[in-house]
C-alpha cells in the first residue's frame, strides 16, 4: 500500500486569510481602545467580587491570644451545611442572614480546660443582635464590657461584635478532662474582641 499523502491539518493559528497588518484591523491591538475595555472589565469584576463575598476570617490564621491556645482544627460550616452541625436549631440562623459559623476549640494554659468556641457571620449586626435576642431571653444576665453587648447563664457566654455572633461553652469531649470555670470564659471572649472587631472593619470595606 503506499502511504497517504494528505497533509497534516494547518494550525490555528494560519488558518483562514492571514491578519491584516493594518493597526485597526483588531481591536486588542497593543493600545487599543479594545484592550483597554478588557482591562476595564477586568477590574469591574473583581471589584465587584471583592464586594460580593465575605472577606476571611481574620481569626482563621490562628489569633495569637495571652492566655490561650488553640487545640485542634478550625472547622468551618455554610448555608448548606449547617444543619450537619446543629440539625433543627439552624433554622434560627438562615433567615437572619447567617453566611458562615466557625468552630474551634480553645484551651486555657493555667488549667489546660477547654471550651468551645462558635463564631457565626451573620452578615450585618441587626441579624447577629437577633440571634443574641433569641438565647438570651430567659434566666442569666447581661455582661458589660464584652464586644457590642454580652449574656452569660451557668456554663455558657454569648456575645455580639459587629456582624459576628458568638457563643463560648465547655468542650463536651470526653478529652476535656477539666471543665472551665466561668471566668476562663469571659476572658477569652474579652481576648477575641479586639480580633473580631478588626474582621468587622475589614468586612466593610
């Protein structure tokens, strides 16, 4: 048999007539007014993502606090999500604009106790002031000095800071061996204040 003669296929980019060398011919061009536009989309997009999406956490490098330290991973839950970590009681979240909850585990280096720490985005300060509402409607009392405003009953502190809601108790594991006092837990939210404030900030702009 003799062997095909046909040539291999022409390559893209020399396909069809070849480009004009005239400077309109395209409009992206070194200095063109297309190129310029491309640019310009370019930049309304990420603009516009940059505004759109919640920036990270500030917190999610690891804050470096006096007298605590953080023991495991950082885990982090959405919309979709959410109810894998708490099934009916999300329900109260999505509606006040809740975007993400952050869960972390905080020990204390005097008594090596630890605590869990929730924090929830809830985009705006009206919807984490709500969600404060709804927990802290029966028993304990108010907490002054703690982020936007602070409740506290037997073994848990809540408090608000911006658009962020967050909620410190004993770590339930079995692992926790030492079950932290009252105290250790108003402290480590007055330790996360000045962090969460500065999320806030950065969230705004």
């Amino acid at each position: 048999m003799s062997q095909s003669t046909k040539s291999p296929p022409t390559p893209l980019y020399k396909r069809g007539e070849l480009p004009s060398t005239r400077a309109e011919s395209s409009p992206f061009h070194k200095g063109g007014r297309g190129d310029l536009l491309l640019l310009f989309l370019v930049f309304l997009c990420l603009t516009l993502l940059s505004c759109s999406y919640p920036r990270p956490a500030v917190f999610l490098e690891g804050p470096k606090l006096k007298h605590f330290e953080q023991t495991g991973p950082l885990t982090v839950y959405n919309r979709v999500n959410l109810f894998d970590y708490m099934n009916g009681e999300a329900e109260a979240y999505l509606p006040l604009g809740f975007r993400l909850l952050y869960v972390t585990i905080y020990r204390t280096e005097k008594t090596d106790s630890r605590m869990v720490f929730e924090t929830y985005d809830m985009g705006t300060p009206e919807g984490a002031g709500a969600i404060l509402k709804q927990y802290s409607t029966e028993g304990g009392s108010s907490v002054l000095g703690i982020g936007d405003s602070a409740w506290a009953d037997k073994g848990i502190v809540l408090f608000r800071q911006g658009g962020h809601f967050v909620r410190i108790f004993p770590d339930p594991s079995p692992e926790n061996e030492v079950r932290p006092t009252m105290q250790e837990m108003l402290d480590l939210a007055r330790e996360m204040v000045p962090i969460l404030q500065g999320q806030s900030i950065a969230s705004r702009h």
